[in-house]
C-alpha cells in the first residue's frame, strides 16, 4: 500500500494533507524518515509514525458513542450538529458513518464505524440483531401492548399500515419499558407505543446485540471498540438479563443525565 494511502486511512488526513506531511519529513517507516508519498509499506509489518507518534494499523475502526439530545445522526449537515462533529478531530477517519439512526431527540447507544459489513449485518433485519430500548412512556404499560408487539404490531406508514417483526416488550417501572427490536424503521419506538394508544415522552438505547452502553459513559462521550468487540453487537443475549442490567442501571437515567 502507498504510504499516503495508509496515512489517509488511518488518520484525519487527507491524502493531500498525508503527501504534505510526508515531504516534510513528518513520516517515519521504521525508524527512517520517508519523504516520497507512493513509498510501499506493509502496514502489518511497518512501524509508521506521524510526528513521533506511531500508528496503530487497523483494517476497520470502532467508536461507541454516548449520543446526547440537539445531534442528528448524520455525517454531515450545514445546518444541525451531527454525530461527527462529537469526535476530536484525531478521530475523524475518512468513510466513518453512523450505523443506523437515532432521532434527534433520542439518547443512547450509537456505533460510528467504517467497517461497512458489519454496519449491514446490524442493519439488515435479516439477521435479527437487537436493539434495547428504554422508553419513558407517559402512560402506564397496557395489558395487551406485550402480546401485541409479540405478535408483530401494525403501525401507520403514509396512508396505510406495516405489520412490525415481533418485538419485546417489559415494563420495569411504572411508566418505563424496555423493548427489544431488530429492525429500523423511522421512528418505529415511538410508532410502537402510539400504535397501542401510549406515548413515549423520552427515547434512549441502551444496548445493541451484547453490547450495552457503559452506565458511567457521560452524554457525547465515546470510546474506541477493536473489531472482536464490536462482533459482540451481533450477539443477542436472553431478554430478562437485558430488563435486569436495565432495571439495574438505567432506570434513573432521566434523572441523572436531565436528558
Ligand atoms: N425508535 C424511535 O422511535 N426512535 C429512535 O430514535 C429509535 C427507534
């Protein structure tokens, strides 16, 4: 791989940027400064370094972001803060995209990632990846919501309706459930609830597959996952230990975050 190349992949610059830094001396392999931009390395076998500091190669990157209310989950936008704009500017890797969405007003869990295979693996409703949902709802849970997502609920689309894939659904305090999804319809949560003539007041995520949103992670945080972690997402551990960690840890969100 050219050395400009590897630079442009594995750091915020751009690969105009990557040749600047590389003419100028700013560019070692193995210890050697490399002043030509289409010099050949093997990134799994070269030592490269950025002024002094060495790159970690890796082939795709992970960032789990605590995402806060005000962003948009999009990778640009002239107008609104989006989810991009929370990482430092070390960390804005060029091809890194949200992977699915969640609506402005919704908090939680949200991958950031360039690795596009996975992001269609956790996307595609195909292989059945759950995302866990704290909803504040402003009624109490019904009777029949429970079987009704169950069964596959009907919710408005345009003029007519869709039927939903099966959900799950507990409510672990009064007024607040948690519901279990594969799929990633606009605003589908909230569509869910209104559907069984509730309303969902505030929307967080809190895990995705077998991967949940650390309880100390404050609102527009994030931290980087390697790839064997992020496969977790595609796990789907047993929905009751889902409602405890919840339960546990969660069911003062709204209180401690004023979120
Ligand atoms: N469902 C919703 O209604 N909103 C979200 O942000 C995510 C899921």
């Amino acid at each position: 791989m050219r050395l400009d190349r590897f630079l442009s992949e594995q750091t915020a610059l751009s690969r105009k940027d990557a040749q600047t830094a590389i003419r100028k001396g700013s560019v070692t392999v193995d210890g050697i400064v490399v002043k030509k931009p289409d010099h050949t390395v093997f990134p799994e076998k070269n030592e490269i370094s950025l002024a002094g500091k060495p790159l970690v190669f890796a082939e795709h990157h992970y960032f789990l972001l605590h995402k806060p209310e005000g962003v948009i989950t999009a990778t640009e936008d002239a107008k609104q803060k989006t989810v991009l704009d929370l990482l430092s500017a070390d960390d804005r890797l060029p091809k890194l995209a949200p992977c699915g969405r969640l609506d402005i007003d919704t908090t939680g869990l949200l991958l950031i990632t360039d690795d596009g295979q996975l992001s269609h693996r956790m996307l595609s409703p195909k292989h059945h990846v759950m995302k866990y949902y704290l909803a504040k709802l402003s009624e109490p849970l019904s009777a029949d919501t429970k079987p009704r997502f169950a069964d596959g609920i009907a919710i408005r689309e345009g003029a007519g309706e869709v039927i939903c894939q099966p959900a799950e659904c507990e409510e672990i305090a009064p007024c607040l459930a948690v519901v279990g999804i594969h799929e990633g319809r606009y605003h589908q949560v909230k569509r869910m609830f209104a559907a069984v003539g509730n309303h969902v007041e505030k929307l967080l995520r809190f895990q995705i597959g077998n991967v949940p949103l650390p309880p100390d992670l404050p609102l527009g945080a994030y931290f980087v996952i390697s790839d064997k972690e992020a496969g977790e997402m595609l796990m789907n551990p047993a929905f009751s230990s889902i409602c405890a960690f919840c339960k546990e840890n969660y069911s003062s969100y709204w209180i401690n975050n004023q979120a």
